[in-house]
C-alpha cells in the first residue's frame, strides 16, 4: 500500500491556452486564420492572373529590348571590323606605293 500526498504526479497537466500563454501582452495573437470565402477566393484569383499577365507583359518587352540592343551590339562590331580591315588596306596601299618610290 502507499501513501498518496496530494496529486498523483502521473496526471498530465492541461495543456495551456493561449490566452495563458499570451497573457503578458495587451495584444491578442494573430495565430487563427479564417478560411476565404468564394468570393474572396475569386477575387484573389483574378489579382493573380492580372499579376501573371502584368509580369508576362513584361517579360516579353525585356526581352524584346535585350534582343535590340544585342542587334544593334552585333551591327557596331560589323562595322567596326569593315572600318579597321578598310584601314589596313589603306596603310598598306600607303606603305607599298611608299616603298616603290624610293
């Protein structure tokens, strides 16, 4: 036989609310969640799609830019290269001809 003082240590305490353990603040936890109504679920539907689009629309214009400036990068080394080849020839027509008259 044993003796029993007070509780027995076996019985779990009830779990705290969280009134309890918010109790110090003056504010209550913004932990609970209320499910969207239909409505509500439409509407951030449609904010998404108009979002994608939005994006989308974007999207394509950069990419519409990136391709121009890669052109108009591509053009400026084409002309480049025709000036320096039209150079050389130059020098060396200069160079030749130079040559020849001594």
């Amino acid at each position: 036989m044993t003796l029993r003082k007070g509780k027995k240590k076996e019985e779990d305490a009830p779990a705290k609310l969280l009134d309890d353990l918010f109790r110090k603040t003056k504010c209550t936890p913004c932990i609970y969640w209320l499910p969207l109504t239909a409505e509500q679920i439409v509407v951030k539907e449609e904010m998404r799609r108009r979002h994608m689009a939005e994006h989308e629309r974007r999207m394509a214009e950069m990419k519409k830019v990136e391709r121009e400036r890669e052109r108009a990068r591509i053009m400026q080394q084409q002309q480049r290269r025709v000036t320096t080849t039209r150079e050389k020839e130059k020098h060396k027509k200069r160079s030749v001809s130079g040559s020849s008259k001594k």
